[in-house]
C-alpha cells in the first residue's frame, strides 16, 4: 500500500494570503472586514508593511508621516496587548476600491515575496515568549513616534520605516535574526539623529559667535 506524504504544517505566507486576496479583488468587490478575516493573524503585519512601505526610501514624505505613523503606532499597540487587528466599524463594511489599492497590494505582495525567500524560523529565544513579542511590538510604537515627527531631512523616516518592516515580519515568522536586524538597525537610526543633533547644536554655538 502506498505512503502518503507528509503534509506541511508550515502556515500560508503573508504574500501567499494577499496574491488570493488581490485575486478576489478582480472578481467582485471585497470590504476591509473580509481582508482581516482572510489574513487571520498575518492581518497586523500585513497593515504594518503596507503603512511602512512609503518611508523605505531616503526621500522624505512630511505630509504622510503623521497619518501613516500614527496608523502604525495604533496597530502596534493592538498587536503588543494580542488584540486582533481594529478598524472603526464605518472603515470596515466599505468596499476596498480596486484600482489604486489594488496596485498598491500588488506592489506590498512584491515586497512580502522578496523578504520572505530570507526569513524562516531561528532563534527562537528572541520570539518563545508572549512578554517578548509584546516588547518587540512595542519597539515598532517606538519607530511609529519617530515616522509621526515632520522632519523633512533625508533617512529620518528610513530608518523607523525598516525598523517596522523587519520587526513585523519577524515576529509573524519567529525569526529572531530579522528582529536582531530590525533593533541594529534601531540603534543606527538613533546614531544618525543624534549626529544631527550634534551638527545643529555646533551650527547653532558658530553663528551665536560669529
């Protein structure tokens, strides 16, 4: 009698999950209520990746800052306390309109494909524990407060705006070297503001002497 083989136990990937979702957006009009459903527990790190993908580039965007990191800040917090993801009730019943936001799926799906083919399961230390996914949430807050500053001078979204993209995802695939990249580069965003910081203070003490 023949074996069966093994069945896969791995979950569907979030770029999996959103190339069905963009497939249904072609056939008939879907809400924002069925795209939660639809991702289940992917539905955080999916809007995290969405929100964060405009700030990957060095170019500042002042205008954008404000709503998308407070967007951000909001989501991380529900995902720090396990809730799932919150919409107002007005947001949620309305029918996503397929032609912009469809592209902008398209391009999030590209993105999730791209930094999927890194990420896997590894030490497991730095995700095992609920108290320190909750922190790891709370560090994407912390980079969501820097993105809500309207500083238009270049990397100052980057920086907060990667610290989002990698900590989302690593906590949705328990990669503990993709959060250990997400917190350098953290800790390379605080650098730079504080060089700024120092160059505005000494530019200041040049031209009270001068």
């Amino acid at each position: 009698m023949p074996r069966r083989a093994p069945q896969s136990s791995a979950p569907p990937k979030a770029s999996a999950l959103l190339r069905a979702l963009i497939a249904r957006l072609e056939t008939k009009p879907v809400t924002f209520a069925e795209v939660i459903s639809a991702l289940g527990t992917r539905s955080h790190t999916l809007a995290l990746t969405l929100l964060c993908l405009p700030f990957l580039t060095p170019l500042p965007l002042p205008g954008l800052s404000a709503p998308f990191g407070l967007g951000i800040f909001l989501i991380a917090l529900q995902l720090a306390r396990k809730r799932p993801l919150w919409l107002p009730r007005r947001m949620t019943v309305r029918a996503i309109p397929t032609g912009f936001f469809g592209k902008v799926l398209r391009l999030t799906a590209w993105v999730l494909a791209g930094l999927e083919r890194f990420l896997r399961p590894r030490w497991l230390a730095l995700t095992d524990t609920s108290l320190l996914r909750s922190l790891h949430a709370l560090a994407i807050s912390l980079a969501a407060l820097v993105l809500l500053l309207p500083l238009p001078i270049p990397l100052t979204n980057t920086f907060p705006a990667w610290v989002v993209l990698l900590m989302a995802n690593g906590l949705a695939t328990r990669d503990g070297l993709c959060i250990t990249l997400a917190y350098a580069v953290f800790l390379s965003g605080f650098g730079y503001f504080a060089f700024l910081g120092e160059a505005a203070r000494r530019s200041v003490q040049w031209l009270l002497a001068g």
